[in-house]
C-alpha cells in the first residue's frame, strides 16, 4: 500500500458501494479524506466511521455533483481546510436504464448530469489548486458500459462514453502541470447500484475493494509513469 500521509483527497459519492471503498483505502493509506454525496446523515456517518479508522483527518462535505455551486464548494472547503488537493476521485453516479422511446427526459438529464456534467465541473474546480500544488491525480470512475453499448442503456451508455472523452482531452490539458487524469472502466461491481442488493450470491462480481485497489495502484506509480485507463471485469461471470 502506497504511504499517502499528508495528502488530500476528495472523493465524490463516497457514502456508499465504490466510492466509500475508495475512500476508506485512501484514508488507510494515511491520507487526508473529504467524503462527500447528496445525503448530508450518510456523509456525517461516513465521515465519522473513517476518522474512527484512525489515520489522516476526514472531512465531510454535503455535495450534489449536479449543482455546479456545490462541486466549486466541495473543493473550496477542502482546500481551506488542508490548504491543497491532491487527489480528486470524480466516483459518483447514477444508472436508469429503459430503451430511448421510454426514457424520460428527467432520467437522461440526471444521469448525464451526474456521470459526466459533475466529473466535468469537479475537475475544473480541482485544477487550479493542484497545479498551485506542483500536481495532482483525477481519477475518473467509468465503466466497461462506457466502450461496449447495450440496450435500455442510452443515457448510461453516451454518460460513460463522454467520460472517456472528457478523460482523454484533460489529460492532455493537464499533462504538463503535473496533473494525471486517468479512468477506471469496471464491469459489474458488487454494490447497491440500480437498487440491487449486496448478496453472498454476488461474490462472482468485482468488489467494491477491488477498484479501490486500482485507485491505491495508480496513484502509487512514479511521476514519470501514467496508467491512463484500467479496464477491470469479474474473473469468471456466470456462463450464458
Ligand atoms: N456497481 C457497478 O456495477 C458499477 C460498474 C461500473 C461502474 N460503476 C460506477 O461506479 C460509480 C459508483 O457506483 P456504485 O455502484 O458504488 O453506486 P452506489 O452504491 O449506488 O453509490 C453511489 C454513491 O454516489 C452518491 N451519489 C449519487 N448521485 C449523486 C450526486 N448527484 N451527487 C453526489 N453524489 C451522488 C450516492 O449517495 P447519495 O445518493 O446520498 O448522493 C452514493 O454515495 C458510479 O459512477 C457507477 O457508474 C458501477
């Protein structure tokens, strides 16, 4: 495990599944860690189960990534608070799927609103600050459904796609402030997503941990290395 003791970490959508085993792993790798997501009780929870942990100081930070005013708070309260920021993980996301004829226009605005608008304006906030810090890492989290389409996933799908594409152009805006910009594209993910419940009989999935463990990975490489995609799936799926 990388030694992350005095960094700075935000990760969004953190309460739960993905983003919550990120960053835990963060916070025991010795980094500073700001928790956030819409629901300000999880986040308060959150906050305090991981400063239980022990390590660096945890942050909680109520954020809807949808609200371009509270992506710009989000990292405005981080850098008050630790006076720099290192590492943003753009995590949170939602997922409604429904053939294009009957998803509702709501749905497809808050799915791309979400996925793609939030990454968007929470880097553009983080930026500045870690370029004034010598450097940093964006690591946005994606999925396998951003490179291989399926019906009834229009608005998940052209979400996840656009991420890629928004990875891509930042890391080259990025590249020579030190900046690396990479995603994590993973397959089925063992977690509460779409209202699915966390089941023994999921244990074929990917864990939540496992992802965590590429973030811990990427950010560990030296300064002259860039991981700039990871594409991770279960090992053995149920055969069709
Ligand atoms: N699970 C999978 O199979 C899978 C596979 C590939 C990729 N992914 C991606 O991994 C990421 C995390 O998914 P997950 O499975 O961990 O989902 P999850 O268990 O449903 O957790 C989602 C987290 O995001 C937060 N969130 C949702 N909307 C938000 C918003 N507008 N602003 C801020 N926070 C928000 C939620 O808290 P609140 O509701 O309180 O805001 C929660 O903390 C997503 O980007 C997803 O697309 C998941």
């Amino acid at each position: 495990m990388p030694d992350l003791s005095g960094q700075v970490c935000i990760v969004t959508g953190s309460t739960k599944g993905i983003g919550r085993a990120i960053a835990e792993a963060l916070a025991d790798a010795g980094a500073h860690v700001v928790v956030s997501a819409r629901t300000e009780r999880d986040v308060s929870e959150t906050a305090g189960a991981l400063a239980r942990r022990g390590f660096g100081s945890i942050l909680g930070v109520r954020c809807d990534v949808r609200r371009p005013a509270d992506c710009d708070r989000l990292v405005a309260r981080t850098v008050e608070r630790f006076g720099r920021l290192d590492v943003l993980v753009n995590n949170a996301g939602v997922g409604y799927f429904a053939p294009v004829d009957e998803m509702s226009v709501e749905d497809w605005k808050s799915q791309i609103e979400t996925n793609l608008d939030g990454a968007f304006c929470c880097a553009r906030a983080a930026a500045p600050h870690m370029k004034r810090g010598g450097g940093g890492w964006i690591i946005n989290i994606g999925s396998l459904a951003g490179r291989n389409a399926f019906a009834g996933g229009c608005a998940y799908n052209a979400s996840k796609f656009g991420l890629i594409g928004l990875t891509e152009a930042m890391m080259l805006d990025l590249r020579y402030d030190n900046i690396r910009v990479s995603v994590i594209m993973p397959g089925s993910v063992n977690t509460e997503f779409r209202g699915r419940e966390v089941a023994p009989e999921n244990a074929w999935m990917l864990q939540p941990e496992d992802v965590a463990r590429a973030v811990l990975d990427l950010v560990a490489y030296p300064a002259n290395a860039h991981v700039s995609r990871v594409e991770m799936r279960p090992s053995q799926p149920p055969r069709k």
